[in-house]
C-alpha cells in the first residue's frame, strides 16, 4: 500500500500542537482552594454538625441545637466563650442531641477567653420527660426553650469527660446558668465523668426528669454543687463537690420538690449513692432537704459545713420519718437540724445510719472499706468503701482541675 506522507505530516503537528497547548493549559491552571472549615459555633444549628478532634472552636452567643440536629463534638476539642457582651451558652432543644464523647486522656474542654467565674452560659439540655411545673411542661432559664412531657425514656445524647470552667453567667437574679442545667431530661440520655469547675451559680441543676448521671465532680461552685427540683426522680452514683475556703458558696446540695407546691407530683425522688461533699467551713447548709423531697442516699460523707444536713416542711421530714427516704450510711461532721421537728437528730442516729457528730470526714474517712453501701439496682456499681472515690482508684485524676 502506497503510505500518503503527506497526511502523515499533518497528523504529527496536530498532535504536536494539541499537546503544546494542553501543557501551556495545566501551567496556567491555578487550584481551586479546599473550603475553609469554620471554627466559630455560632446561631442556629438545623443540620447535623461534627467538631474535630484536636481542634480548637469559639463559642459566640445562644447557640441552639434544633429538632432533628445533632451536635457531635469529638475527643480532645477546646471550645472558648468569646469575651464580651453577648452571653454564649449551648442549648440542645426538644428532640435535638448532643453526642460529646471525650477521653480520659482528651477530656473535651469547655472554657472562656476569661477566666473568672461567671464567664459564660454552659450547657442546657431540654428534654421530653416529665417535670411537675404547673402544666406538666415548662421554658428553659435561659434560650426560653419548651422541655416536659411523658416520655421518661427520651435520649438527648451523650456527655462523657467534659470539663466545663468558669461558667454562671447570669441574666438577672431569676435567670442564672449553671454548668449543666437538665432540663426534663431522659433517662435514655447518657451522663458520666463531667466536671464543672469555678461556675458563679450551681454545677448540676436537675429540672424534673429521669436523667441518670455518674462520676461528677463540681469544684467551687458559688451557688450549689448539686441541685434539684420539679420532681427529678434519676439516679446518681459517684457525686464529688468540693468547696474552696476562700470561695463564697452555698450549699452542697439543695434538694426540692417544687417550691410552689410542695406536694405536687411525680414527686423528686432520686436514688444516690457513693457521695463524698467537703464544704468550706461555711454557715450554709451541707444537704439542704425541703420543699417536698423526697430521697434516697446511701453511703455519703458530708463535711465542712455548719449545717451538714438540714431537714425542711412537712412532706420532706415525714417521708424521711416514715421511711419513704432512705438515708443508709450517711456520715456528718454535724448534727441533722429539723426545721419542724418530725425528723430529729435522734431519730436519724437511732435509725443506725453511721452519724459521725464532729468528725473530719475528709480525711482519714475518705476511700476505706468501712461500711459502704450500695442500692440493689442494675444501674449501680457495687462499692464497699465510704464516698465517692476509692483509695486505690482516683477516677478524676487527668481530666478533672
């Protein structure tokens, strides 16, 4: 076959040319930038959201998880308040989650570019279980969001290894954050190992709910370590609260009902375990049982405090004297002060609950195997030794200030 040269010629400098151009094409190409991935938490949160592990995020104003949303905030991740005049807290609203899982080793930091108490607004979670407000729902202190219902089963998320500095923002004298308030929260939800560390107002607030909770630790807290109301009836095993010498704080832990109607129901009873509470010597009350209460505490060491125990109205001391609250191994530097008089001293050493009149409990007590007690339910650890924390095991080294 008689080969056409001149077509052969041709061809070759096309291809010549096609591949001159596209070199000069990939010379001039410039790359089209990764987007930026934002740092700052901030409005409104519709859709599901993950915050990296290792990363450092602010927190700017009222920021709400929505129905439907979920918020996954990964091991190791610093979130900071910014400072200024716009109050930054975390609202995780009805039907919304949060799934913050840290370690021991990477704890999941909460804080504020200020480091003073009352810096910041904290974490508040709304749930679907039951409260007894009036109405059998109510509004969030701060974000104004809906919580109650009947569902005590409800799941908001997960909260493991998060230490939370510096919060108590407060709006006016009836609108205060806490550490982490809970809002008619489930006992789906999962709760262990946070600590709330310098907040002006309470650590842990429980607004009804069924919300179950271990291994807290609430470090010098103004207001309340631990506090109670509108018929919370969870559990809790491993509850610490310390109170600096030097710190103006209340009490311990404040326990009601509902103090615009102490009978109302279902009525706060919840079941608790393993406590260990060290006061700062001041004239407030250590546990402070009133406006209906109900309870059960096994195995808890109260001390520093004027006041250890103080038992007010009606329906809290006659459910104590009639058996309906438990108070199994409860040990005091203090005597029990009865507001009414049906829940005496007497009454509380005669039942054999190992009252320890003026003795320091946060000493030689603390971690040993005398006479520990734990409910016989599925949900706690057993645990033969006094308070909170076991001499061979300190669970808050590493994560915890």
């Amino acid at each position: 076959m008689k080969t056409n040269w001149k077509w052969v010629a041709m061809l070759l400098a096309a291809s010549m040319t096609f591949t001159a151009c596209s070199d000069d094409d990939d010379d001039n190409v410039v790359p089209t930038p990764e987007p930026e991935v934002s740092t700052e938490l901030t409005g409104e949160i519709t859709e599901n959201m993950t915050l990296e592990s290792g990363k450092e995020y602010t927190l700017s104003g009222g920021v709400h998880v929505k129905a439907g949303a979920t918020l996954t905030i990964e091991p190791g991740v610093t979130l900071t308040a910014v400072h200024d005049d716009v109050v930054d807290y975390i609202l995780i609203e009805q039907g919304a989650k949060i799934d913050a899982r840290g370690t021991a080793e990477n704890p999941i930091i909460m804080t504020s570019e200020s480091k003073e108490p009352k810096a910041w607004g904290g974490i508040h979670i709304c749930g679907y279980a039951h409260t007894n407000a009036e109405g059998g729902t109510g509004k969030s202190e701060i974000g104004d969001a809906n919580y109650g219902g009947d569902n005590d089963a409800d799941n908001s998320g997960t909260l493991q290894y998060i230490r939370l500095e510096y919060t108590g923002y407060a709006f006016d004298e009836e609108h205060e954050s806490n550490g982490i308030s809970f809002y008619g929260v489930g006992n789906g939800t999962t709760v262990d190992h946070c600590q709330v560390y310098k907040g002006a107002d309470d650590g842990f607030e429980f607004f009804g709910g069924s919300v179950n909770v271990k291994y807290l630790v609430a470090t010098d807290c103004e207001d309340d370590s631990f506090d109670w109301t509108e018929g919370w009836n969870g559990k809790g095993q491993f509850l610490v609260a310390t109170q600096a010498s030097d710190a103006d704080c209340d009490c311990l832990m404040e326990c009601d009902n509902n103090g615009n109607n102490f009978a109302a129901t279902p009525v706060a009873h919840p079941i608790l375990a393993n406590v260990t509470l060290i006061g700062n010597g001041s004239d407030s009350q250590g546990i402070r049982l009133r406006a209906g209460t109900q309870v059960e505490l096994y195995n808890a060491l109260v001390s520093g405090k004027t006041l250890p125990l103080t038992v007010e109205t009606t329906e809290t001391e006659t459910a104590l004297a009639d058996g309906t609250s438990i108070l199994n191994n409860v040990s005091l530097s203090g005597e029990v002060d009865s507001e009414n008089g049906i829940y005496t001293n007497d009454l509380f050493a005669a039942e054999g609950t190992g009252n320890l009149t003026n003795q320091d409990l946060s000493a030689d007590m603390v971690g040993t195997t005398e006479g520990g007690a734990t409910p016989t339910d599925a949900f706690f650890d057993s645990a033969d030794y006094r308070g909170a924390i076991p001499a061979d095991n300190n669970w808050t080294t590493g994560w915890t200030l």
